[in-house]
C-alpha cells in the first residue's frame, strides 16, 4: 500500500488545481501518527472516507470524520494522525483559484480547517466519498468544472496576476513594485490579497520561499550542499537569515530537518 500518492487533472485544469494528493490507510489495522505536512501556499479541499483523520494546526486541532472539508492557507507545520481504514483525498488549489468566487472573504481564515456540505460545492456531478472511490472520476469530475471555468475566464483577474508576477521574479520583488507593474496602489493591493488568500503578499512571497528550500534540500545531497548555497540560491540575506526562518516554520533547523516525516511533493 502506498500511503501517499499524487494525481493530476489537464492542462488547462492546472490553471487552478496544483494536483490532488492522497493519504491511503484503508487497509492498515494500525494509527499512522505524527506525519508532518508543510505550508505550500495553496488551498486544500479534503475529502475523509472510512473512519477519521486528526489534524493539529497553529491555532486548533480538528478531528475530520467521513465528509467533506475546506482547509485554508498553512503557515506552520501541520500534525497529522490518521486512523485504520481511512483515506483522505485532497485537492490543492492554487491561491488563486477561491478568488474566482469573490462571495468568499478569506482575510481571516488561515490555519484552520471547516466541515462543509457536498450540495456547497459548484461541481455539477456529486463525488464519492466512500473508502473504495475511483481516483479517476474525481479527477474526470475536477477537469470538466475546471476546464469549462478555463473557457469562461480567459483573462486572469488580479490575485492570479499578482502570483504570476511574484512567480516570474522569483520571489524577489516587493509590494510597491508590484503594485506599479499592475498600476494598483500597495494599500489597495494588499486588501485584495488578503481577502482572497487569508496571507499578506509577504507572508506569501516567505511561504513559497521556504518551500523552494525545502524541495532543494529534499533532492539534493545536503552534506554536499552547504547551508549557505541553499540560503544564498533562495535570495536569503545569509545563513542564520534562512536557519531563523526556517525554524519559524519547523521548529527545527535545516540540518536537524528529517524528510521522512513529511508528505512532501513527488518531483514532477
């Protein structure tokens, strides 16, 4: 049994789902415990089948039986147990993607974790959720919403253009200029975000940051690449710049740093 795996939608659906990702102890007789997942800068809809996952945030835990459920932006490590005979499937949206359904103010609602009802979401066919549902009509379901929201909305609104500007400076760039390359002034700028997304644009920029950090960390051979190259590559001001940063999130340091207890992305 793999207990993570990765899933992903079309092309044109990737414009708003990163992937999906599952965590499969359908078939353990044992609790899989204190597995670690990390902020990513997206948001998360799970779906629990069989019995029940616990998750452990920066502001509560959450014990997440059979149904569905809307997780906001992470900004710290998150604990994770999960019962036997359980599976959570989990779609990743990009931070973009809730702000296409402007009803939605997200200022306040980040680290946290809310039950929703199916008949809440905007998906025209209902999706399973029993333990032993079919990956590939979940992602037949995501491509036919998502693709025909592609069509729709051919021009990218200002949170997708923000990230993309953010994306296309590698994570260097700061709030007044990306206010004047969109001609939109900071403070108004900085209102949007947030009420999109639940994070200020720094604290985004800092998420996918880390993030890139970690992934080099993760598959590259670290005793041979220094602390100093990996903080220097991410455009930290020095080593004990990115230790400090690093620790904010993990509370631990990079050296110190064991991937094994983490879900981590599978390299595309």
């Amino acid at each position: 049994m793999n207990l993570y795996s990765e899933y992903y939608v079309s092309k044109n659906c990737e414009r708003f789902v990163n992937k999906i990702w599952c965590l499969d102890n359908s078939i353990g007789e044992s609790l899989i415990e204190n597995k670690l997942v990390l902020p990513n800068g997206c948001f998360n809809l799970a779906i629990v089948s069989g019995n029940a996952i616990e998750v452990h945030t920066s502001k509560n835990k959450y014990t997440m039986n059979e149904g569905f459920y809307f997780c906001s932006q992470m900004t710290n490590n998150v604990l994770v147990n999960i019962q036997p005979k359980t599976k959570v499937t989990i779609i990743q949206l990009h931070t973009w993607t809730l702000s296409m359904f402007p009803i939605y103010d997200l200022s306040n609602f980040t680290d946290s974790i809310l039950k929703i009802n199916q008949n809440e979401l905007p998906f025209k066919t209902k999706i399973d959720s029993g333990l032993n549902s079919d990956i590939s009509e979940l992602v037949n379901i995501l491509n036919t919403y998502f693709e025909e929201l592609n069509f729709l909305n051919p021009v990218k609104n200002q949170i997708e253009r923000i990230c993309d500007i953010i994306k296309l400076h590698n994570e260097e760039i700061t709030v007044s200029e990306i206010g004047k390359s969109l001609s939109v002034s900071q403070r108004l700028l900085q209102i949007k975000f947030k009420t999109a997304t639940g994070l200020t644009i720094k604290n985004y920029i800092q998420i996918l940051k880390f993030r890139k950090s970690v992934d080099q960390m993760v598959n590259s051979d670290l005793e041979k690449l220094k602390l100093t190259d990996v903080a220097l590559y991410n455009k930290y001001f020095d080593q004990s710049h990115f230790i400090k940063k690093f620790k904010d999130v993990t509370k631990t340091t990079p050296k110190m740093f064991n991937s094994s207890l983490y879900f981590l992305s599978k390299k595309r």
